[in-house]
C-alpha cells in the first residue's frame, strides 16, 4: 500500500475541531513544523496538543496558540525562552494546562502504544503534580498511578520514509516521534525523503510503517531555532 500523500494540506485535512494531537517536538530536531503550519492553515479548533514543550516565539505550536486552536496543552515545559503565546492564552483563562515531568510524558505515550492503560513512578509522588491520583507502596517506596497517552492524530518529522510508510529518524529527531507514531489512532510523517518500498535496510527502521498512515515529502525541512532567530511570525 502506497501511503505517500500529496501535498501537506492533505495530509492534515481529517484533523479537526476537538482532536487531541500528538506532535513531535524537542524544538528543530524533531518539530514537523510544515505539518504545523499547514494545521494552521486549516484552522481546527478545541484541540488537545500534547508535546514536550508549549511552543516558542510565533511559530509552530505557539503560532498554534496564537491562533486560538488549541484548547489544552499536555507537556513538560510550557516556560520556554520566548513563552509569549502560551503564557498569555493561558493566564487569561483560555488554555488549560496539564503539567507532566517529561520521563513521566515519554512513559505515558509509550503505555499508550503497548496498551498498557496504566503504571505506577515515584516521580511527583508527594507534590501537587500527585493531587488525585492513586498512590501505592512497593518495597517500601511510594508510587504515583499515572494512566496511558493516546491521541487521535500524531504529526511527527522523520527523515526517510518509504511508500509503505516505514521510517527513520536524523539523530535526535527521534526524541517523542517514534512513541507517538505508536499511541495515535492516525499518524502522518513529513519526511525529507520518500523512497521506493524496500527502499530502507530493515535493520535501520525505527517505526514500522504499520504505525504511519500517510507521509509527505518535505526536502529542506525549517528548523524552529532558525525561525525563530529571524523573528518570523507564522499566522
């Protein structure tokens, strides 16, 4: 099955109003930030993002914010070192925020993949982050129940993938992508190249592409530092 698209509008043209989306992040490295603008574009509302950050500058995730699109934030760092955009959507009450330490976020999405609806950390244990939620004690030492990450869509940034949507990943770039691909229920990869079925040694496949739903070919991918450096101001 050939799972190549088109054009990055097609790829995001089924998420929309309420989706609660997955997106690649840990800044340039791995921020799919053409899937990101084309999302913007398209403009759905009330959506649920979960990443490792809250965006930075105006662009990407916080151009996202900007735009009024996103409902709540799932993440670890929602301080960065431009925060505008999250910072005053959320202080004038119109983003809500679930602060997740980020071992805590990568193990929730992981669960997510695996089907595992729950487990049990001793991260946060006795903090606010604990408010609420079941506790346990194993071999004297207390526990925090935290419960699985699933998403309807995960946009992430690969490097090569192929027509049956198999893929790699550029060093870091491989950060949360690879355990969202596994929690969606759709997953769409930009890629910087896609090439034949076969195309990939299987020893070198990160995710299999039974995770990746479609995937569209971006050659010279923006990297956010740079864009965000520049001032630019996605809208």
């Amino acid at each position: 099955m050939d799972k190549t698209i088109a054009s990055l509008t097609d790829a995001v043209n089924a998420i929309g109003d309420g989706a609660t989306v997955m997106i690649g992040g840990f800044g340039g490295s791995g921020a799919p930030i053409e899937l990101i603008h084309a999302l913007i574009d398209k403009r759905p509302t009330g959506l649920t993002v979960i990443n490792n950050n809250a965006g930075n500058g105006r662009i990407g995730i916080a151009a996202m914010i900007d735009a009024g699109m996103v409902s709540k934030m799932i993440c670890s760092f929602p301080r960065s070192s431009d925060p505008r955009a999250f910072t005053d959507r959320y202080l004038a009450g119109e983003v809500a925020l679930e602060l997740v330490p980020q071992g805590t976020l990568a193990e929730r999405i992981r669960a997510g993949g695996a089907g595992i609806p729950a487990f049990y950390t001793p991260t946060g244990y006795g903090t606010e982050l604990a408010e609420g939620k079941p506790t346990a004690e194993f071999d004297g030492r207390h526990y925090v129940q935290e419960r699985w990450l699933k998403a309807d869509f995960a946009i992430v940034k690969a490097h090569i993938g192929d027509a049956h949507g198999n893929l790699t990943y550029n060093k870091a770039a491989r950060n949360f992508n690879p355990l969202m691909c596994m929690a969606a229920t759709t997953t769409i990869a930009q890629v910087s190249r896609i090439v034949a079925a076969g195309g990939i040694d299987p020893e070198h496949v990160v995710t299999p592409g039974i995770f990746v739903d479609g995937l569209v070919e971006v050659g010279t991918p923006q990297q956010e530092e740079e864009l965000i450096r520049a001032g630019v101001a996605y809208a």
